[in-house]
C-alpha cells in the first residue's frame, strides 16, 4: 500500500475547516424584568381582589421566565461543549451534505493490516470498533507478502498464524457478515517480500521459483539486492515480473481459490504494477516482447545495431512499444481476474488500490487504471490520496474526477498522519464535491486509533450506512459452494 512521493508526506496542509458556531444567547434586562413582575402585580389589583384570570397570566408568565433561564444556561453548556471539531458549523454541514450524497448507499471502507488475523480475540475487536465508527465494508488483508492468512493448497501459511486449526477468514466473514459489513479480501499481488532475510518457507514462491523474480536490466534478481539496495532504489520490496505469463496464472489460481472456498465479496488487489520501469528483463518477459515484436528489449537502449537498422526514431518508437507492452502485461492480469469472477459469482466485485496520480502510475509503474474503470475490468478504484493537506487531497480527487467521472473511485483517506478532525474534514469537503465513499487506511492492532473512530462516528459517519453491496443481491450462485464457505501492509 505505500507509495512514494508526496502522497505519503507528512504536510501541514491548509486547513479548510468550516468557521465555530455558537448558538444565541438569551439575555435579559432589568428593565425588562421590572416589567414583567410590575405587570404580574397588576394583574393581581382587580378591585384590591385576585382574578382567576391573573393568577393564570401569573402562572405563564412565570413558567415562561423559567423556560427562557433553562436555555440561557444550557444553550452556553451546549456552546462550550459544541467547539472543535464536531461544532455547530461542523454539524449543519454534516446535514448539508448528507442531502447532497445519499447516505444509504455511502461506501465506507477499512484498510485491515493482516496482523489483526492471529486470533478471534483482534478479530472481535475490530469488527468491534469498525462497526461502531460506521464503516459498512473491511478490506482484509490476505496476502501480505506471498503468504495466506486462510487455509490455502497454492501458498504457505503465514507464519504470524500459530494456531493450526483456526481458520481467521472463515471465522472472520462469518462473524463480518452477521453485523453487516462486508467483507473483501485484501491481495497484495506482484509484492511477495520485503523482509531483510529469505523466506523460511521451501514453498515460497519467491524460493520454489526463482526465476519469476522481477529482474532489472543489469541481469540483477530483484531478490539479489540488499535491503539498502532496495530502499535505495526507492521500491517496496521483492516484486515478481508482471510480464511472464506463468506468474500471471498463478496469481489467478490464488484468486480463484479464494472465490470458490470463501463466501466474500470483494477481491481488491494492491501493488498490482510494476515496482518502476527499470525491471522487466527477465528471461520469459524478454522472450514474451520478441515474439511480438522481434526485438529484444535489452537492445533498444544503448544498441548501435537497433539505431543503425531503425534510425533514433525507430528506436524511440520501439521503446514506446516497450513502455506500452508492460501496461498491457499488468492489463492482462487484472482483465483476466475480471473474467474469472464473472465465471465463478458475478456477485464479487473487483476493486484495486492504486496510485493517485493516474501520471505516475502508467509512466512510473505501468499501472493504467483510468483504462480499467473506462472498459468495465474493475468494478471501483480507491487511489491512494494519503497527504494530510486538505487543499491537495482536494485538488487530487477534482483530478481524478475530471479524468474517470465520480461514480467508479472512492479515495483513500490516511488516518495515521493527522488529527481526527482533519479526517473528518476531508470527508465533509469531498462530499460536497459529490464524491459517493471513502476508504480509511488503516486499522493496525499494534497501533490503535481509537480517537479517529469515535470521531468519525459522531460526525460524518454518525447517519447509519446500509451494507454497500445491493440487499438484492444473492450470496450464492450456481458455482459449488467451498468448503470454508461463510461458517493486515
């Protein structure tokens, strides 16, 4: 989920908070109070004889005086205690915007790191607190780093998981489901490692295949490199090569056995692209580009024969083709996991994390999404707008917007680098730009939010949010039911 640049910066920001509103209060004169008994007094000097009539006058005037003193004294509690982030203002705007975007339909998504899967007990408390704060669905992290936090026969059990028996997925859709939240699983895909030391596991596909390994254009395994050679190079980790055909496949035999074996509703892939542009020269991506195009891509840059044969711009048209080719093999992935969840339960939807910058993303990390959400190949988008800026998540989400409409992405929203109130804040302003969900990241057991939660669900979150996906839907289909069906970066 990490991204580099200014996405994940720590940014003062300028704050675009709503003004503090303190309801009126009511003061009263002497003058005015004067009045009120002088007249009571008259009221009674009918003749030197109480009336019934002014003892009735008396008695509202008096029951009057005492309303009015009660909302002196609460309305300054009420205003005192209304400040900060849930004032006046901040409310009336909640409500402005609550007519502006409908509420019931309102995705409100978790990022949950995969840490929280070791015991029922986290579990619990989770689905504890996301129900409490209003989200409607989790997005659980299931593959971390070519590891399964369920029980799988393609990769290796997550060492974080000790209990044999205990099934975290099952348990956790089951119990999910019954409070009405929806559950999709959280993939991290082309990542499979970034730990300083080899995997312990013979059965990590980072060690069963060696030759997936993404590979730089200096014959380097991704996998060779130091941990300092890595964060040098400014990239996550160990990614395997998106252009060789076998690794794509097995990406999708992962997917499909989690669609058949778990009641989920959502598949939703991360770190699907390139780590950047100076991999891909991996034996099986080479030959894949030459039976195309019978060009080796090690030859375009810096080969006298290529420019001698094609001239400068023959060449530079060839390394366009090179760019574009390593699209369409992220591309191929993503169209083909579409396809097989129509096959399998065309209920599930298909989202992905990506990169805000639509730019960066395809020039960067061949990650074209805008193309994704045009063509139908993933139901939703959640670009990563993590800056703490306000005013530069908002000049984000107008981009995007302008680029793919309001209806396919729902931003994600940092939680672990501002105040509560300005979480809260970037909700309020990008629904009254008509955006229609958020995704918060994340929840992390080993460091509680608590106070972001409570915020949100006392202010923008405070309107109840059905489940996202329609009620109408059917939770199962004519594809064999698994056998553990319903029951973290």
């Amino acid at each position: 989920m990490r991204i580099k640049g200014n996405s994940r910066r720590r940014d003062s920001g300028d704050a675009t908070g709503l003004a503090s509103f303190s309801p009126p209060r009511f003061r009263f004169t002497e003058e005015f109070k004067t009045t009120l008994i002088d007249r009571n007094k008259i009221a009674f000097k009918a003749d030197g004889q109480a009336t019934v009539l002014g003892l009735f006058v008396y008695a509202v005037q008096i029951v009057a005086l005492i309303i009015a003193l009660t909302c002196l004294l609460f309305g300054g509690v009420f205003a005192a205690r209304s400040g900060g982030s849930s004032s006046g203002a901040d409310r009336r705007a909640e409500f402005r915007a609550l007519s502006a975007v409908d509420q019931g339909t309102e995705l409100r998504a978790l990022w949950v790191l995969r840490n929280t899967l070791v015991s029922r007990g986290e579990i619990d408390r989770m689905l504890h607190q996301a129900r409490e704060a209003g989200f409607n669905i989790l997005f659980v992290q299931v593959r971390g780093r070519g590891d399964a936090f369920y029980k799988s026969s393609i990769e290796p059990r997550a060492e974080l998981l000790t209990n044999e028996g205990f099934d975290p997925l099952a348990y956790l859709i089951s119990q999910a489901h019954g409070s009405g939240l929806e559950v999709h699983l959280w993939l991290n895909t082309f990542l499979v490692w970034s730990a300083p030391w080899k995997p312990a596991n013979s059965g990590h596909v980072m060690i069963s295949h060696p030759d997936w390994v993404a590979m730089r254009a200096d014959k380097k395994s991704l996998s060779e490199l130091s941990r300092e050679e890595i964060e040098s190079l400014g990239i996550e980790g160990v990614f395997l090569a998106p252009g060789n055909p076998e690794v794509r496949e097995y990406l999708r035999s992962i997917v499909r056995e989690l669609v058949q074996n778990y009641d989920a509703d959502g598949i939703h892939l991360d770190y699907i692209r390139y780590p950047d542009m100076t991999v891909g020269y991996d034996d099986a991506t080479r030959t894949e580009f030459m039976r195309r195009y019978g060009v080796d891509p090690e030859q375009i840059e810096g080969d006298r024969g290529v420019a001698a044969l094609l001239g400068e711009k023959g060449r530079r048209d060839l390394g366009i083709l090179w760019e574009k080719w390593r699209v369409s093999s992220v591309d191929a992935l993503v169209d083909s996991v579409h396809g097989d969840l129509k096959a399998l339960k065309p209920r599930v939807k298909l989202s992905a994390a990506v990169i805000a910058d639509s730019r960066s993303a395809i020039g960067k990390h061949a990650q074209d999404w805008p193309a994704w959400i045009k063509r139908g190949a993933i139901d939703f988008a959640v670009p990563m707008c993590y800056s703490a800026s306000t005013r530069f998540v908002v000049n984000q989400v107008g981009g995007i917007k302008s680029l793919v409409g309001e209806d396919k992405f729902y931003p994600g929203i940092a939680i672990y680098n501002q105040s509560p109130g300005r979480v809260a804040e970037k909700v309020r302003v990008l629904r009254n730009m008509g955006i229609k969900g958020f995704s918060m990241f994340c929840y992390d057991p080993e460091r509680p939010r608590s106070t972001v939660f409570r915020e949100l669900s006392r202010t923008v979150f405070m309107t109840p949010s059905r489940p996202w996906m329609d009620d109408d839907q059917p939770r199962g289909n004519d594809a064999p039911r698994g056998q553990h069906g319903r029951a973290d970066n």
